[in-house]
C-alpha cells in the first residue's frame, strides 16, 4: 500500500503497534544537501507492507511514535545511516532496534552481508536490482519503484523471524542486543563539530599543532554546511583543509594562492584565517593527539598475534560467529597491549574467547594440527 495522506498514515501507524515488530528501511538523497534528504520510508509487519511518502505528508507524528514506541522492535539491515536519516526528520531515533546485518554474524554470516545476500540464505528469495539507483525524489512513483521498495521490507520481517529463532535456539539473543546498543546512542548520529576533524581523510598523519589548525577549520566547515545544508566538500575538501592545516595561512592572497580555495567568498576567506589563528594559538595541553595509525608489530608481536587468530577463526568454525565480529588482529595486538581496555574482556566476547585467550597466552592451552586441522590442546 502507498501512503500519501496524514489519515492513512495514523490508521496504519495504529494498526503497526498492536505488533511485537516491524521491519523498516528508507530511501534518500544526499548528494547535494548536508542533510540527507528522506523520500521514502518502507514499513512491514507480518501482516501488511507499506510505502510511506514523506515528501506528501506535512504531519509524520504518527510515524514518530511508532518509531519511538518501546513495546514494538524496529527491524532494519545495517540501520546506522536509516536511523541517522529518521531522526533528523522525525526528532526521535528509533528503539528498541534489531540489526539483521549485525545478527547474522552470529549465525556464521559475513560480518558485512548485504541485504539481498541474508535474503537468499534465510528466505531462498533473489532479489532484482532494478532500481538500485533509481531517484527517489522524483514524483509520481512507478509501480516498479513501489514494488522495488516494499521488497526491501516485505522480506526483511521474514529474515527477522527466521534469525530470532535461530539465535533463541542458541542463546545468543541478548549478544545480539549487547552489539547493537551502541547504535541507539544518539551521540552516534549527532556530530559535534569540534569532533569533525576526526573524519578528515589523512588527519593523523599531521602534527598535533597541525591537527590543532584542522579542528578548528573543520569545525567551521561543518557549521557552514549545516547552516545552508550543502556538502561539506562543496566548501572545501578534505585534502584543501589539510594543506592549509600544514601551512596555516595568515593572509588573504596566502590562501588564495592554495588551489581549491577559489570559489570560498571574501567573508568565508577572512573566517577561514581567523579559525587557521584559533589553531595555531590553541595552548599546547588543549590540542588534539590523534594517533598515526598503530605502529608496524614486531616480529614477536605479529607472531603472537597470529596464534591468537589462528584460536579465534577455531572458535569461530566452532561456534558460527563471524570471526571478524569477534575480533580483528588489531583488537588482538590491542588486547595484549592493554588488556583493561580490550572489547575482549566484556560481555559476549569475554564469554566466547575471554577464557581461551587468557589462557592461550599464559600457556595453558595450546593449538596443534590434525587431518589438516587446527585443534586445541
């Protein structure tokens, strides 16, 4: 069913949270704003499946308690950017939430499978990509483009049902849960903008005086951007910003002689050397310290390290958790470093590998090979 008109919305919205779950997903565009702009919203429950057009509909309140309503679980794959998109137009981020992405990995799953993929190994069903690259804000819909969105959740409910079960069966619902709690923190979709420079492509490698001038231009061109809604990169770009960052300019025509500053207008000029100022004066105890990318392990190090993987895709093999979600060689070189800070100590993962690795490195437990495998001594 096509949503279009405020009524429909709130009778459907209604009839939605009488459910324990619906499944949800949206269509966007954001190449040309800051904002991303929402132009679909598909909801399903086991009985129906709909398409919500929020480019039609001035009061989407009902669609924002439904998103909010603790009694009902939000289903959606890889939900970061639908939830980020939710929020800034309805207010309210969606919870409680459930990640199909992330709970697949639990049941021996690509730790980044993609939506179609789940939908074939859960459901048998292969999905066209027909409008994959379709543009959504453009109206009327074709009925190829309605069909196309209501299989982005018309099967989703059905992968949410078979992997619930899958996951009670093996008692690792509430891991799921535990992975997931991070992406309903509303931190997680509202960015500071004196956090911006995090995201700059090559920051690390500058200086801390250096990454000091990067945050303050990078906080200003997120300003900017959120100010008039407009890419970030359409007023500068990050390898411009860490130029100038490098060699801070203190003049007009300094700055313009860098290339990619010449569509910036005289007031962005004279804003771009006062935050460059602002940088290059920040007192040395109150600059950033990014660091530059984990040093390259030693030999001792890496071999160690190899060991430990080599025990962590066994209890993967074993127990259908997607190595990757369980730990990557970096978290492992980090877990011997410092392992008061290890992911690995905690929760799910602790009781997964947390014993085997403690005991792996205190040579309580080795690994040998049999028939070509590995096992564990």
């Amino acid at each position: 069913m096509y949503i279009s008109t405020s009524d429909e919305l709130a009778a459907f919205c209604e009839r939605a949270r009488s459910f324990d779950a619906v499944a949800v997903d949206t269509e966007f565009l954001r190449e040309r704003t800051y904002h991303a702009k929402l132009c679909l919203v598909q909801v399903a429950t086991p009985d129906e499946c709909v398409v919500i057009d929020p480019l039609t509909i001035e009061d989407l309140e009902p669609l924002a308690r439904l998103m909010a309503d603790e009694e009902v679980i939000k289903v959606f794959h890889a939900c970061s950017q639908d939830m980020e998109v939710l929020y800034h137009v309805l207010g309210t981020l969606p919870a409680p939430i459930f990640d199909t992405q992330v709970a697949a990995a639990f049941l021996g799953e690509r730790q980044q499978s993609s939506y179609n993929a789940l939908v074939h190994a859960f459901c048998g069903v292969t999905l066209p990509k027909s409008e994959s690259l379709t543009d959504w804000s453009a109206r009327p819909l074709t009925p190829e483009q309605i069909d196309y969105a209501v299989d982005d959740v018309r099967y989703l409910i059905r992968v949410f049902d078979v992997i619930s079960e899958r996951l009670a069966e093996t008692g690792r619902a509430s891991w799921v849960m535990d992975e997931t709690r991070p992406l309903t923190k509303l931190e997680h979709y509202v960015l500071d903008p004196r956090s911006a420079y995090r995201k700059v492509k090559r920051v690390s490698g500058l200086t801390r005086r250096q990454q000091g001038v990067a945050r303050e231009l990078a906080a200003w061109r997120e300003r900017r951007a959120m100010a008039h809604d407009i890419p970030r990169r359409w007023i500068m770009s990050d390898e411009v910003l860490v130029a100038l960052a490098k060699r801070p300019p203190r003049t007009a025509p300094e700055l313009r002689r860098v290339r990619g500053t010449e569509e910036l207008s005289d007031r962005d000029v004279q804003a771009v050397l006062a935050a460059a100022a602002n940088g290059a004066r920040c007192p040395a105890e109150n600059l950033p310290n990014l660091e530059r990318g984990r040093k390259a392990m030693d030999a001792e190090l890496e071999s160690i390290v190899d060991l430990m993987y080599a025990l962590i895709r066994l209890v993967s093999e074993r127990s259908g958790v997607a190595t990757s979600i369980i730990a990557t060689r970096e978290d492992l070189a980090g877990y011997i470093e410092h392992p008061e800070k290890s992911p690995l100590r905690d929760g799910w993962r602790f009781e997964l590998v947390g014993t085997l690795l403690d005991d792996l490195l205190a040579g309580n437990l080795g690994l040998t090979v049999k028939g070509r495998k590995i096992e564990m001594l």
